[in-house]
C-alpha cells in the first residue's frame, strides 16, 4: 500500500488556483488568514473544540479499526491528537492548507511533531488512491472553494468502506452578523455556508454512500459586535469571499452596523448563532460485496 505523501511547504504549489465566485472562499485567503490566526487560534477557538470533541464521540457508534487517518483541516491538531489516542496502531496524518497551523499544531506535544503532517489543499488531496480508512474533518469543509471536488477527492482516497465524517457550518451560522451588515451595504461582509441538502447531494455525486446528516445550534453571546469580529479574527474565521470589501471600513459604515446588530440584543449580551452540520458517509463496497 501506498502512504499519503508529505508536501514540503516550502515549494512552490502546483495546485492551480480558479477565479472564485463571489461568494466562495478565495483559496489564498483562506490560507493567509489561518496562517496569521495560528498563534492564537486556541485561546479563542470555543466552540471549534466543543464541535470537534462531539465528532470524536461519534466515532464510539462505529466498529471501525482505521489503520491508516486523515484529519483534514486538522487546524492545531486537536483532532490528530484524539484519533493518535484512539487508535494507537493506526497512522493518523494531519493536514491543513495552513502551514502555520501545522507548526502550531507540532508544539502541542512530543508525540503530535511525530505525525507525518501534510501541508496541501483539501481539493487537492496528495494522497494515493484507496489508501485511507478514515478522513475526519471537523469544521474545515466551509473554507473550500469547490466542495465537489474535495468530496471527489476523498472518494479518490478511502479504501472500500472507508469512512468520511465531518462537522461544516451550515447557512443559519452568523446570520445576526450578515443581517447586520446588509443593513450598512449589499457587499459581501459574511461567508457563505453550503446547506446540508446541498451537501448531502454532493456527497452521492462523488459516489459516497450511505449519507446521514444532522444539525446542531448553538448560540455564543458578546457585550459588542467588536467583541464579536475580533474573536472571529483571532481563529481566521472572517471573511474570505472573493467579494470581500478590501479596504478599511469607514467610521459612518460600522456605526451603522453596530447599530443595526443592536436589534439582536437579549438579556444584555449579542448572539451569534452558528449552525453545525453533521455527516457520515461511507466509500461503497467493492462491487459483489456487502
């Protein structure tokens, strides 16, 4: 069998990079906002990690005894670290288009700088085919540009009933956030989130079985929508959409954001609401066989 292949991130990358639609993550944004946000992704990254910890629950509801993981988007590598625990006979292969995340993630621990880290884009999976058991993946499909492709790709990769489970953000997530901007312009202020149909749909196109899928809520609070943005930047969440504004946001624009995200207000504290998306699916059995 053939192992994934580790990408030197200091080479020039071979991947080429489409004009994005509007309100799709730009790839080279995503990449640059991680990359600044690694040194303090962990300190705000709350809800990423209640997600992340849920995702590894659900593993506990299946018989499956990966040999060879890759926990796509790992970010710092809370995930590596769970499934490296977990399965102790198993190679688990973080991997992030964010090379500053993967250092980040190698300081956690001894053990996580001996995971063989692989620096690469998720629809560009430099891995050989049928050679993977499991790819987990916990809040990093919404920062992909072409979600056909990552799914083709990571059919392209599991072994016959190899397992795909991830968490996403679906379209509710933010909502007080883009509402409050659209009462300011008709820019792109918020990234868009791909519903779970949608998803689901993907998913069959690539050829995956099997889809289950299910949403969660849940609402974090703030005393101002300052609060709120720079706890978004501060884990490389903000906005990346091709459409994105480029320059500063003038005085008269965010006080009539902060204005309008006031109307949200409940019991002294802003929300901010984020839909999670949950999914399991399966690589088909070889053909002939159950």
């Amino acid at each position: 069998m053939t192992s994934p292949k580790r990408v030197d991130p200091n080479l020039p990358r071979l991947e080429p990079e489409p004009d994005s639609h509007p309100a799709l993550p730009e790839r080279s944004a995503v990449r640059r906002s991680f990359d600044r946000a690694a040194h303090s992704y962990d300190e705000h990254a709350v809800l990423q990690r209640e997600v992340c910890s849920r995702l590894l629950e659900r593993l506990d509801l299946t018989t499956i005894e990966p040999r060879v993981i890759v926990d796509l988007a790992t970010g710092t590598g809370q995930g590596a670290g769970d499934l490296h625990r977990r399965y102790r006979k198993a190679t688990v292969h973080p991997m992030d288009i964010s090379e500053q995340m993967l250092k980040r993630a190698r300081r956690q621990g001894g053990w996580l700088r001996k995971l063989p880290a692989i620096c690469a884009d998720a629809s560009h999976l430099p891995i050989a085919d049928n050679s993977v058991d499991l790819v987990f993946s916990s809040l990093g499909l919404q920062w992909v540009d072409d979600l056909d492709r990552c799914f083709r790709e990571i059919r392209r990769v599991l072994k016959p009933r190899g397992l795909f489970l991830f968490t996403t953000f679906g379209p509710d997530t933010l909502k007080e956030l883009s509402a409050a901007w659209q009462a300011v312009d008709e820019r792109t202020h918020v990234n868009a989130f791909a519903d779970m149909h949608d998803i689901g749909d993907g998913l069959v196109r690539a050829g995956l079985a099997e889809p289950v899928m299910e949403v969660e809520h849940f609402t974090l609070t703030y005393d101002t929508a300052d609060e709120l943005m720079r706890d978004i930047k501060r884990i490389g969440a903000h906005n990346v959409t091709a459409d994105r504004p480029r320059g500063l946001t003038g005085p008269k624009k965010m006080a009539r954001f902060r204005e309008a995200y006031e109307q949200f207000r409940d019991d002294g504290r802003l929300p901010a609401t984020y839909e999670v998306v949950y999914g399991t699916v399966w690589a088909p059995a070889p053909v002939g066989k159950n």
